[in-house]
C-alpha cells in the first residue's frame, strides 16, 4: 500500500536513515548475522502467560529500538523511568532467557544522534521487581478475585 508524504518529509526520514546506517556500531549491532527481528515470545509469570515481541534478538542479546527527543544519558535516562523501560527490560530477558539487554535510540528531530544504552544489573533487577509486583496486584484482582478494584487502595511511604 502506498504511502503519501511531502517531499520535506521523505527527506527528514532519509536524513535520519542515514545517520543511523553511517554509524558503525549501530550498523553491526543490528546487521549481526545471527540477528532475528520482531521475535515473539510467550513468557509464564506466576501462572499466567504473557505476550511480548522483541525488535531483535542477537546471539546473546536483546536490542530494543526506540526514538526519542532526547538521546543524551540523562534525557534518556528520564524517559526509562516515566515509560517503564526497566520493566520491560527485565521482562523481556526473563521471557526469552538473555542475559542482556540494550536500548538503541535514535533522536527524532535533526541531527537524529544515534545512542546505545546497555542495560545494567541494578536497572534490570529493578524493573523485575516492579513487574512481579504489578502481575501480583493484576492477579490478585483480575484472576484470583480476592479484591474489589473499585475499593484499591495504595498507601505507601516515598
């Protein structure tokens, strides 16, 4: 099915194109051999079963594609915590048996920086914690019933 874009556009999305595949260590982490794109993977947590997809799956690896506004280690730093990105990393690896992980950003506005963000132990253990926590709570509501979802309530100490 064809796709209608302005002439500015396409030539934003060609610039962005490029500066990704001229940047050597992006181009080997995604044109390895061994990769395999947008994997499938059903993963059982605490008896249920859960679906995922990962963007590529490396030999030894997982590598998540993601665009950004802002590709610095701080800026990207702020969008793992407001989307969760730790979360779905320790997921992601637990369903598929990796023991890595990285995040390859690219800028959405010019000059499109590309940025390789690996992962580390204390993120991933993180993000599982918080994962099995919320499964929890999902299940405690949703399929063994034992609570009102209208009467939830968190009360916690920051």
């Amino acid at each position: 099915r064809p796709l209608m874009m302005l002439t500015k556009e396409k030539e934003e999305i060609d610039k962005a194109i490029s500066t990704m595949k001229n940047n050597l260590e992006f181009y080997e982490a995604i044109y390895d051999d061994d990769n395999e794109f947008e994997v499938p993977v059903i993963h059982e947590v605490m008896g249920m079963k859960w679906k995922g997809k990962a963007d590529i799956v490396g030999k030894d690896m997982l590598i998540d594609l993601k665009t950004t506004s802002d590709g610095s280690f701080y800026g990207f730093s702020n969008s793992c915590k407001k989307y969760g990105y730790d979360r779905q990393s320790a997921f992601y690896m637990d369903g598929f048996g990796c023991d890595e992980f990285v995040f390859i950003t690219q800028e959405k506005e010019r000059p499109y920086n590309v940025s390789i963000f690996y992962a580390g132990d204390e993120f991933v253990e993180r993000g599982r914690q918080e994962y099995k926590y919320l499964l929890d709570i999902y299940k405690k509501f949703f399929i063994d019933n034992e609570a009102v979802v209208e009467e939830h309530l968190i009360m916690e100490t920051l």
